[in-house]
C-alpha cells in the first residue's frame, strides 16, 4: 500500500498533537506532505521533522495534486468552508471536532462527501480508546444489567496553549462556548453508551471573568429508549479531581469511565470487594494515530470508518438541542 499524503491545515495546539502522536507513529502509511498556516513559525514547527511542505495559503495547497487528503485543525467556524472546498477539489476530510458550527453546514458537508464518493471523518478520541470499547461491550453483555441512568462531565478550568490564540475563549469568534467546544465531544460518549438521544433540556451560565460565552453547562437527555441522563460541562473550577469522564448505571452494577487510570473499573456486589479495574490505564495521545489510520484506510475503501461525518452531525445535532433549550427555557427536541 502506498502512503497516503495528507496535508494538515492549522498549526496551533491540537495540529502538535495530530502530528507528535499521529503522523509520527504511521510514517509506513501515512506521509505528512504538507502543513498550512499563515504563521510561518507555527508552520515550520510541524513540517520540518515530516519534511512537509509550507503553505500560507489553503487555495494553494489544493492546488498540489499529489495531496490527497487534508486534516483540518482550524477554528470551528472555519470548518465547514474547508472542508467544503476540499471536497470540491476531491479530496477526503478529516475535521477536529465539532463537525460545523450549524445543523445546516454539517448537513451539507455530509451530503457533498456522500455525493462525491468522498471519505468525511471526524476527529474523535473516544470510540477508539480501549476503556470506552470495552465499557460499551460490558453494557451490551449486560454485565451491568438493563440500564438506568447515565452521566458524562468535563470539569475544569482550561487554560495555557488551549487559551494562547484568544478565540476558543470568544464565544463570538469559536461560534459557541463550552457546550460547543466540548458537548460533541461528550456527546458522542453519551451516543456510544445509550444510543441516540431525542430530547435535551440545557441551562448555561458563565463564571470566568476571562470568558466570553457559557463556561459552564448542564443538561438533561432523554434517549430514545427511554433511558434518561445528564452531563456536566465546567471549565471555571480549578478542582484537582476532575472525577471519570463517564458515569454508566444499570440495575446489576455500574461503570466509571475515563482516558486516565483506572481507565474503566466495574462495580458489582458479587465481585471481591465490590469492584474490578476492567482497563487500568489507557494511552489518550495514541488515540491521534488511531483516528488518522482509520480515516486514511477508510478513504482507501479498506475499512469502514469509525467515525464517519454523519456521526459527527448526529453529536452535534444534540448540542444544538441544548442551546435550543438554554434560549428557550424548554424542552427541545433533537
């Protein structure tokens, strides 16, 4: 199999990740051909140990024909309007997460990638971390029984290279706040344990002085089953314990769930001492080459993709929910 040349585009904080722990582990089948940022110097600290080259320019880089595919870590709303360009210029898209700032763009992305037989990824972590398989295999076994009640949370107070370019802060400039910026995130953990949610009801506030846009949300989910749950997003606490990223309850036991040790640990009365350390540890950063190589087979129609478009659209979907419900103070529909 020749290498798939990708061209990374954005060269901020999540763009080292993708390339120290992404690109740097999958050299056999992956080549980092080109980088793009109009910051030369966050350029030339990506693409020099690749070898890639420098654009400042996107219209540029897709004019190289021997790009193939582009991985996009940009700001959020400039999602969609790459992404569409790249698909029209036949390439395939891998997108950090969320998909789109809107249903409709996210929509229209899906369908141009499905129109032009074109690969449409979204970067996402979790479906292919070890504790979070694994936990969807114990729910489906029912190790833990029928389901009752289930919970995410992101709790914190974010700060240093996530906050260095000023717009993640702005709600204004990231087209959101946290909700945006983390709930398809959590989301997409909520989907993965419960299946597809139907209903939210959301409140939002915001605490940080720093902060421009909700810093702060909750919201309560009704699934489609008839399972309900929450999640808890926070980035105005400076807590030391930010507690498991996934709550799972069922009638026989339940699941803490998280990307740090103990990665997944079991709670039932009939084991000693009423637990098991299912996953102890989990390795987050290897998670970014798990996402390129499944993106990079998927677009060579080796392997379906884990984490096609439509279902960054359906975590979004969701979200949106929720900022329906925050500005109308009711119920909302998904």
């Amino acid at each position: 199999m020749s290498r798939t040349k990708v061209g990374l585009v954005g060269c901020g904080a999540v763009a080292e990740l993708h390339a120290n722990h992404g690109y740097a582990a999958l050299s056999d089948t992956v080549e980092l051909a080109a980088v793009c940022d109009r910051r030369d110097d966050r350029a030339n600290l990506i693409a020099t140990p690749f070898g890639a080259t420098i654009y400042n320019d996107f219209d540029a880089m897709l004019r190289n024909d021997q790009i193939e595919a582009v991985d996009l870590c940009v700001p959020h709303p400039l999602h969609a309007s790459l992404a569409l360009k790249a698909l029209r210029a036949g390439r395939h898209v891998l997108v950090e997460k969320p998909i789109a700032t809107s249903v409709a763009d996210a929509e229209q992305m899906v369908e141009e990638a499905d129109r032009r037989n074109l690969t449409l990824c979204v970067s996402e972590n979790y479906p292919f971390l070890e504790p979070f398989r694994r936990a969807k295999q114990l729910i489906e076994s029912g190790e833990i029984g029928r389901l009752v009640t289930l919970r995410s949370h992101r709790l914190g107070y974010l700060a240093g290279i996530w906050l260095r370019d000023g717009w993640r802060q702005n709600a204004d400039l990231a087209g959101g706040g946290m909700l945006l910026d983390q709930g398809c995130h959590y989301t997409n953990i909520l989907r993965m344990f419960g299946g597809e949610i139907e209903a939210v009801a959301a409140f939002a506030t915001t605490s940080r002085p720093d902060w421009k846009g909700e810093d702060t949300a909750t919201l309560i989910l009704r699934f489609s089953s008839g399972l309900i749950g929450e999640a808890l997003y926070c980035w105005g606490t400076r807590t030391p314990d930010l507690g498991r990223e996934a709550y799972v309850f069922g009638e026989k036991g339940s699941l803490d769930v998280a990307a740090w040790d103990p990665a997944l640990v079991m709670h039932r009365s009939d084991l000693p001492g009423g637990r098991q350390v299912v996953v102890a540890t989990a390795d987050y950063m290897a998670s970014f080459a798990s996402i390129i190589e499944d993106f990079v087979l998927a677009a060579a129609r080796e392997r379906v993709p884990t984490m096609p478009g439509s279902e960054g659209l359906a975590d979004l979907r969701v979200v949106m929910a929720a900022y329906r419900s925050i500005a109308s103070e009711k119920i909302e529909h998904v």
